[in-house]
C-alpha cells in the first residue's frame, strides 16, 4: 500500500505540475495511476474545486503546493486503516451568532483539518494564530450546536517548530507533522 501511494503523489504531482502547463506531458504519465488516484478521491465532495484551484494556480506557487498537500493529506487517510472517511474538501462553516466563517481544507467523519505545507519560520504568525484561533473556535461551536465530537486538527507537511507546538498546546489545538522521517517510513 505504501508503494502505490507513494506512485500515486509522485504521478499526480508530475500531471498537476506538468500536464498544466505542457499539455502532451499527460500522455507520459502511467494511465492507470490516474485512474486510481481518480478512484480514491472522486466521490469525495469538492475535490474537482480543488484541482481546478490547482490548475489555475502558477506554476510551483505556495498555494499550489498546499492544494497538493490537501489531496495527500485525503489520499492517507482513505488509505489508512483507522475507520476515517475524507468527506469533504473545502469545508466552511459559519457560526450564526458571531457570523464569523472560516474553511477547513479537510472535512472527514471524524476530525475537521487545516493543511499546512509552508515554512514555519517565514510564516505571518498574526494571520495564521488569528485563523487557527478562529478555527478551533468553529469547531467548538459545531460540536456543540450538533452535540458532536469532532476533533479539530493542524496537519503540516513540514516540521512545526517547538514554539508553534507550545502555542498549539496552550490554546488546545492539536496538531500533526509530517517530519521527513515520517515521509521515509510512509513511502
């Protein structure tokens, strides 16, 4: 299993990447590969937006990557053995009272995530607190509201500095990193 995801985002990164901006590149690509990242994720709800996002972002751009993370990120836990579903991609909720709304990338039946593949130490720590705060907020409200149990969860694709951990962990945020360790035993 780890072999085949480690093809499918090898192969979907080099058609999101390539066949975007040189059309005959989709025709180098194993077709059955597509195929099955197609059959992975195709019911997943929004998962058409985010490619398009993908398509309509330049080439190798920050925000590109962070679409591709998001599919990745969906592409583990359909394969992962934890009884998790991917639900939704592009998930916003919006709280009534406050009419504050926010967008969480991933919407399964367990958890609501925020995928993040950026540097940690370049990041603007205003923005991202203020959005994280709001986040968790949300996701407390919905449980509430929906007498849930839905966990709301960080995901980087990069190491989290020890700083961002203890803020996390002073605001009852949690969250996980994918080290390059971690990468190395998922492949």
């Amino acid at each position: 299993m780890k072999t085949i995801m480690k093809k499918l985002f090898t192969a979907l990164s080099f058609f999101l990447i390539t066949s975007l901006y040189i059309p005959s590149a989709l025709g180098r690509i194993n077709p059955s590969l597509l195929k099955q990242i197609y059959n992975i994720l195709r019911k997943t709800r929004r998962f058409g937006i985010v490619l398009k996002k993908i398509e309509s972002s330049p080439y190798n751009c920050r925000s590109a990557l962070g679409y591709e993370y998001e599919i990745e990120k969906a592409v583990h836990i359909t394969e992962s053995d934890n009884n998790e579903k991917v639900v939704e991609f592009g998930y916003r909720l919006k709280c009534p009272h406050s009419g504050k709304s926010r967008e969480f990338d991933l919407r399964t039946n367990k958890r609501l995530i925020e995928c993040k593949n950026i540097e940690w130490k370049k990041a603007s720590v205003k923005k991202l607190k203020k959005q994280f705060l709001d986040q968790r907020d949300l996701a407390m409200h919905y449980n509430k509201t929906n007498n849930a149990s839905i966990m709301y969860v960080v995901c980087s694709k990069n190491p989290i500095p020890e700083r961002w951990k203890a803020w996390f962990h002073d605001n009852k945020i949690a969250f996980e990193e994918t080290a390059s360790d971690d990468l190395e035993a998922q492949n």
